[in-house]
C-alpha cells in the first residue's frame, strides 16, 4: 500500500467530489460520543434530524469523518449484525453528510468499473466504482448511497474526466435507508467484487481491510 498512499500523497490536486460550498464539521459515531448510547436511531428519520439539525446546525455544515471509526450506529442494522459472531462496526471510507441532490464530481480521470442498486436496508444503495491509474499503478474509488439516477446512462468501461459530473447524494430510502451522505472510499483491489465492496469490517480484519483501503483524505484533503 506505501506505494500508491505516497503516489497519492504526492498528487499535487485533486477536484473537489462535493462543491456545495458550505465549511466542514468533523462527526464521531464512535462509543465516545455519548449521546449515541442514549439514542435510537433505527428510524432513518430521527436519524437524520439528529445529524442535520442537531450535529450539522441546521444544516449549515458539511459533515466528515469515519475513516477507522469503529462505530457504535451500526448496532441497530442487521445488514452489519447478521454474522453474530463477527458483527462489523469499523467503517473504511469517508462519509460525508450533507443535502440529498448535492452533486457530486469525478476527483481525477477514470473508467466506470462497475455499478449496482445495492438495494437491501443499511446497504450503499445505489454505487458506483471508479478504476483509476496514476504513474501505472492502478486503484479504484467507491460511491456510495446515490440518487437512483445517478445510475442511469452508465456502463462499464465510460470514460469519466477528473471534475465532471459523476452522480448525486441519494434520499433516503433509496440510498440504503440512511441519512443523506456519500460514502467515499479507496480500495487498492477490487478481487471479484462489482458494484460492491465491503465498506465495514469486523475489528479482528481491521489491519487487512485498512491496508487494501487507504485513507480518502488522501484525495479528498479537507480541512475541518
């Protein structure tokens, strides 16, 4: 992973995903914040009033984190529970919160790899997966919870330039019945996976997962 996590590093720009304008708050779904171990967020619209009215100031945020974030928000989904004896909670990309139809931009030159309407509660929804290269090394980037149209007029293999229109943040609940958010992520390898890719992993895989998912401030680099 040194090798594209330094590529990346060294890049001198890359386009802005979200252009919205608005400033950047950091947001913690971990234990630490102790306001989640009082709250049931299992209705995607009590959760989604507590990000944008109560975290985000009536929506006068942008909000941003959760990469390497074991979170506690995934309790009350069976999509990360199913497994009992390794439920996931340690989320690998980066969320960032704000309005739904927020458009959203290509961050360098790609190939569509792949996309899907990964339709179950909890889930992406609707994704689509980015290949990339940079001085030869290939990689991928993931979107997730999109607009349903965001998906149309896609096939694998389009040519996508870095700051062109890529998709949109979907409502709920056709984005996997969440608040607004794009869930961005890095991945080194895509093995078999379309349209998909682990997002959440189990804390005993955490090292793996970490090292085939480099950090998105890598190419995001927003200051909050």
């Amino acid at each position: 992973m040194a090798e594209l996590t330094e590529l990346l590093r060294q890049h001198p720009a890359f386009s802005a995903i979200v252009q919205n304008g608005k400033p950047y708050c950091k947001l913690d779904f971990t234990a630490g914040n102790a306001d989640l171990l009082t709250r049931d967020l299992s209705e995607t619209r009590d959760f989604s009033d507590y990000v944008f009215h109560e975290l985000l100031a009536g929506n006068a945020y942008n909000g941003i984190g959760g990469y390497g974030e074991n979170r506690v928000i995934y309790r009350h989904r069976k999509h990360f529970t199913a497994d009992s004896e390794k439920p996931r909670s340690i989320h690998l990309g980066v969320d960032i919160w704000t309005d739904a139809g927020t458009p959203l931009y290509a961050p360098l030159d790609a190939t569509v790899h792949s996309f899907a309407f990964n339709n179950h509660y909890g889930d992406y929804g609707p994704t689509i997966i980015l290949a990339h290269e940079l001085d030869g090394i290939p990689f991928f980037t993931l979107y997730g919870h999109l607009s349903l149209n965001s998906l149309e007029g896609l096939f694998e293999g389009k040519t996508i330039k870095a700051g062109e229109d890529l998709a949109a943040i979907g409502p709920y609940p056709e984005n996997g019945d969440w608040p607004p958010h794009l869930h961005f992520q890095i991945i080194r390898n895509m093995g078999d996976y379309k349209g998909d890719f682990p997002g959440v992993c189990h804390a005993a895989d955490r090292d793996y997962y970490l090292d085939l998912c480099p950090d998105p401030a890598l190419i995001l680099r927003i200051s909050d």
